[in-house]
C-alpha cells in the first residue's frame, strides 16, 4: 500500500491513485469477504482516511470538518472512482 499510495504527493490525481489501487482493492475486497468480513472493516477504514487525508494535503484544508465536506463532494461527484466506493464502503 505505501509503494503504490503516498498521500502527501499532491501531484497525482485521483484517477492516477485509483488506477494503480483498484486491481488491489478488488483483490482485498475478494479475499476478506470470503475470509475475513470484520477485518476488512479495518482495512477499508484505513483506506479511506488515507484518502481523506490525500484530500487534506491536496487542496490544503485545516479543519477536520472542511476535510470531511471536501471528502464527501468527491464521494458523490466520483463514485465509481473507487472500487469499494462502488460497492458502498464510503466511511
């Protein structure tokens, strides 16, 4: 996740970070469904703060709620921008 992921990098896009990660979240999705439901809550969790906190980075926000209405305009606007976001694992 660290190679692939860097969420202080502020020149890469959204849809460059979710083409190099969505072939892994497919995977992790397939593997802790089958094997692991209440561990990929914590993996998925940790996921999306890291893109909450790319979010931060990139547009240079300070509050946790501004972080957070910025995170949920890109949720919307982009919803099938993310594996997991399709499927329903926004938190």
């Amino acid at each position: 996740m660290r190679a692939v992921f860097n969420p202080r990098n502020t020149q890469v896009s959204l849809e460059q970070t979710s083409a190099k990660l969505n072939p892994k979240i497919r995977g992790w999705l397939n593997y802790y469904i089958r094997f692991g439901k209440c561990s990929a809550a914590n993996v998925f969790l940790y996921l999306n703060v890291l893109l909450r906190r790319c979010t931060e980075e990139k547009f240079r926000l300070c509050s946790h709620k501004a972080v957070l209405l910025k995170y949920e305009t890109i949720v919307q606007s982009n919803g099938n921008l993310f594996i997991h976001w399709q499927k329903g694992i926004i938190y």
